[in-house]
C-alpha cells in the first residue's frame, strides 16, 4: 500500500504542474482535498460505516483529533511547501520536503522508539539519494529553504500522528476527515488571497479530479492503512519513493531526460529501502524491524 502511495503522488506531480496553469495553489488544494474527501464517503456508506477490517478499539474523540491534526499537519505542510517554492527550486523543494525520512526516526528517538543501525543507515543512505535526484544546481539555504523545511517537520508530524493513531481509529474514516478539515481551511485562504472560477477550474478538470480522487483519496488512504503494519520510519523510506516516481513519469509523459545522477538516485534509494527492512535480532526474537520503549 505505501509503495502504491508513493507511486501516485509520484505520478500526481504531473497533475499538479498541469492544473495549477489554470488555477492558484491554494484553489487546486481546495478542491482536490475536497474531492479526496467526497471520493471516500461512499466507500464508507459501502461497508456500513466499518471502513476497516479489524475494529477499532479509540473513541469517536481519538477518531476527530486524529483527524484534525492530521488535516492541519497537511494544510500547513502545502502552504510552506508552496510559499517556498517562490524562492527557491523545484528539486531543492522536492529534497528538502522528502528529509522526513531523517526527521521520523530523530522524532522516535524523542518519543522512545529505538530504530536498529541499518534503518538509520537506510535513513542516511536515502536523503544521499535524494539529494542526486532532486538537486541539480547546487545547494544553499535561504528563505525558500526554511519554509520547506517546515514543510518536511510538518509531514513528520503527520506520520507520527497517524503511527500512534492508525491502530486505534478507522483508517479510512480518518483519512474522510483530514481531507474536509485541509479542504475547509485551503478555502479560507483561497477566498482571502486568491480570485477563485468555476470556469477556470473545470478547464483542469482531469488533473484536479486525478490529484483528488486518486492522490488525495486513494494515496492518503494507503498511507493511514499501511502504516498500521509498518514501522514508521520504514514507512517513511517507501514513501519517499514518490520522488523516484516522480522522476519517473517526468521521464514517461513529460519527456524530460535523466542525467546519471538521477539513475545513481534511484539505485540507492532502492538499497537504502532493501537494507532498512533486513530483518533484525532483538532479544532472541527475529525479524523486528524496530522495539518501542
């Protein structure tokens, strides 16, 4: 599920650089968390209202703060990413945004999970990778480049929250909310700041309803469920494969070419997912991925 996730938001990229020639960023994120939530609502009604297979043993209170932060923790991250897209490159942003696979563990560490030395290795050996994928021009920090570091401790927090949640909530539920609560503040500052159309946005409709339906609906979703099996920090190096994707489909439908440092990414993000998930002796027990304090 997480690798499919990542897969989709890789191939969204395109969409989104599509779709926001007709629309602003935060008319595109309106509508598409919109659409990610509205896709989802059947799917619930469809199970009767058990969206997961298993029960889930939190409250409706669990439920609606996971929800919520999860829905802010989106929001904020796009806001920043975007913001800091209008200082700094698309590479830097799409590198600085993927350093989440360092800060998840650091924020285990904090919160007394102890991952082995080979998913801190994997950890390491990933952000290398994505360092060859993304930046082409070098790299200097500056405005645009704290914003998006705000942006990658803001999906920290997102991964963190659903690992401590997606076994208590319903999975699919939680993601139904996060989207309504990121569209419903992506609203307010789209009619504050931006000149919203109707017209304008069904000119985009198909990379609108694919970044909804599809990265929104069906990647979020994949991540809540997926995360319920999987260590966090693991979790965290599969998604990162969305900049592997993304490079990928650039490649397929945008027709941009890849330079060698962009192969030699991918094969190290690939290691670095293979010797993250070795599997570990702990206390005599085989295959533990991570031991939690």
């Amino acid at each position: 599920m997480l690798v499919c996730a990542a897969m989709i938001w890789g191939s969204a990229f395109v969409a989104q650089s599509v779709g926001m020639e007709y629309v602003g960023p935060f008319t595109f994120q309106a509508v598409r968390s919109l659409l990610g939530g509205l896709a989802l609502l059947p799917v619930i009604a469809l199970l009767g209202g058990k969206a997961s297979a298993e029960p889930s043993p939190g409250t409706r209170k669990d439920l609606w703060t996971a929800g919520l932060v999860c829905g802010l923790c989106l929001f904020v991250a796009s806001s920043l990413q975007q913001m800091g897209l209008l200082y700094t490159s698309a590479g830097k942003s799409g590198f600085i945004t993927a350093l989440y696979v360092v800060l998840v563990p650091c924020a285990g560490l904090l919160l007394g999970k102890r991952a082995p030395l080979t998913v801190w290795a994997g950890a390491l050996l990933a952000a290398t990778a994505l360092y060859l994928l993304c930046v082409k021009d070098g790299f200097s920090v500056g405005r645009g480049e704290l914003l998006t570091l705000g942006c990658a401790l803001c999906f920290t927090c997102h991964i963190m929250v659903i690992d401590h949640f997606s076994g208590r909530v319903d999975g699919v539920k939680l993601s139904c909310i996060q989207f309504f609560v990121c569209a419903g503040l992506a609203f307010v500052v789209t009619f504050l700041f931006e000149k919203p159309s109707l017209a304008a946005v069904l000119r985009c409709w198909l990379p609108i309803c694919y970044a909804g339906v599809l990265s929104c609906g069906v990647g979020y979703t994949f991540q809540i469920l997926g995360q319920r099996d999987t260590n966090p920090t693991v979790a965290s190096l599969l998604m990162s494969l969305e900049s592997v994707f993304a490079v990928i489909f650039g490649a397929i439908l945008l027709h941009e070419r890849l330079m060698g440092q962009e192969y030699a990414g991918c094969v190290l993000m690939f290691a670095a997912i293979v010797l993250a998930q070795l599997p570990q002796k702990n206390k005599g027990t085989a295959g533990t991925i991570c031991t939690s304090d």
